[in-house]
C-alpha cells in the first residue's frame, strides 16, 4: 500500500448557479415578481442572466447592448421595469445616454424597448430569438416587419 492509497479522498462538488430569480417582496405584474416558472422558463429560452438586480428591480443587462453600467443609469433615471423601459421614447434613452458623458453615446439603443417588451410579456424565446439577430443591441439583419 503506497502513501496515495493512505491519503483521504476528498469529493469535490461542482457549485451550481443560483437560479434565475424572482422579485423579493412579491411584487406583482407581468415582469415584476416573476415566478420561478417564469425564471425557469427564460432559463430553457437561453436567457442565463438575473432576471432582478438584488434590490428586486428588473434586470436590464438581459437586454442586448445593456451592460452593468447602463444598466445602473436607467435605474438612476427612474426605469426600474421591463414595462417602464418598453414605454421610454428613443429620444429620451439618447438623452439619459448623452448625458453620462462620452462613453454612454457609442450604445445604439435603438432595439431596448422591443426587447424590454419582450421581457415584459415573458416572451424569452422570441427575445432569444431577436438577440441572435443582434451584435451590441445592434440589428445586423433587415427586420422583416420594417416596411421602409
């Protein structure tokens, strides 16, 4: 018997991710409070993160082209839902952009409300679907539905 065969065996147990989560508190309404089907449903649809920041507000970095930091300056503007952010004008997401300086007027926000809207209505394979279309929240293919 060698020294391997005398050393304890340790199990080493992958972590799993928390789950998608719901709003703490119970909120109500089609994007707030969303149940752990909803979550576990944008989960199948590929939708892999948080659908609430921790202080329970929708999480807007499921959005293509929404990162931490853009994510923050809507919360600091007062849109805290998928509903609220599916509602704002696109001149008013510019201004919120310009405003941050520099940096924040290179995002293109340009699809955020439609897939706000998707959020939303907890539409995840439709969102899956758009983002794939999407690089940066950017459309690379023509919508089929712009009669321009």
């Amino acid at each position: 018997m060698g020294l391997a065969d005398e050393m304890p065996t340790a199990v080493i147990r992958a972590e799993t991710p928390a789950p998608l989560s719901a709003a703490p508190g119970g909120a109500s309404g089609p994007a707030s409070g969303l149940a752990s089907g909803a979550a576990a449903a944008a989960l199948a649809a590929g939708i892999t993160k948080r659908l609430k920041t921790p202080d329970g507000r929708d999480n807007f970095e499921i959005i293509e082209g929404i990162g931490p930091k853009i994510n923050s300056l809507l919360h600091a503007a007062g849109i805290h839902t998928f509903e609220k952010l599916a509602e704002t004008e696109l001149s008013a997401l510019a201004k919120i952009l310009d405003a941050a300086g520099p940096n924040f007027r290179l995002a293109n926000p340009e699809t955020w409300a439609q897939q706000a809207g998707l959020c939303a209505r907890g539409e995840w394979e439709a969102l899956k679907r758009l983002q794939d279309e999407l690089v940066a929240g950017v459309r690379m293919k023509p919508d089929p539905t712009d009669n321009a």
